[in-house]
C-alpha cells in the first residue's frame, strides 16, 4: 500500500477535457480497492478556469462524481503549480507519463 499521486490534465483524463484516459479510472479504481490512498493535483483553477470545459466544478460534477458515486476516497488540490517536487524520506517510485499516455497492462 502507498500513496499514489496523479496529475488530472493529460495523465489521468485527455489533456484539457474531462475524458478519461484508457485505462486511467480502472487503475484509480484497482489501486483504492488495495488500499492505497489517492490525491489528485491540478493546476485548474476556479476562478482562471470557471468558463473552460476543464474547470474545477465540470472536474469536480464529471470525473470526480463519478469516483464519489463509487465510493473512491480521495483527497484533490487545485491550482498546484508545475514543477511539482516531492521531498520525502522514504521509497518514491516515478511514473513519468507522456501527455494522454494509456494505462494499457500498466503495473507500479
């Protein structure tokens, strides 16, 4: 069991939409259910984003409703800034994505 960060535009819906990446909800969904703890990090924001497709509150009534409607806990923070760096003390493991990269046979 472990933490499991994703980015949501382009590694875990198609960048700047709210579709899913094939394969991305399943491995979301197969990584709560061994109980892992999920955090998204975006940098869509509510007030710069609030008539795009891509705002927090279409995030927030298309992808994430329907992990809430599963069951999915998670915690998901907005308008956080690339690069992002972890400082830690303990294993990180890093799957650098390529924008909309499927999630076909992935495995951490």
């Amino acid at each position: 069991m472990g933490t499991h960060i994703f980015d949501i535009d382009g590694t875990i819906v198609k960048y700047h939409t709210n579709n899913w990446i094939d394969g991305a909800k399943e491995l979301i969904i197969k990584l709560y259910n061994e109980g892992n703890q999920i955090i998204f990090i975006t940098m869509r924001d509510e007030i710069r984003d609030k008539d795009e497709i891509w705002s927090v509150k279409n995030t927030k009534n298309i992808i994430l409703k329907e992990l809430d409607e599963l069951g999915i806990k998670y915690t998901a923070l907005y308008n956080i800034s690339s690069p992002r760096i972890i400082h830690d003390d303990s294993q990180i493991t890093v799957d650098r994505r390529h924008t909309n990269q499927e999630y076909d046979g992935y495995s951490y």
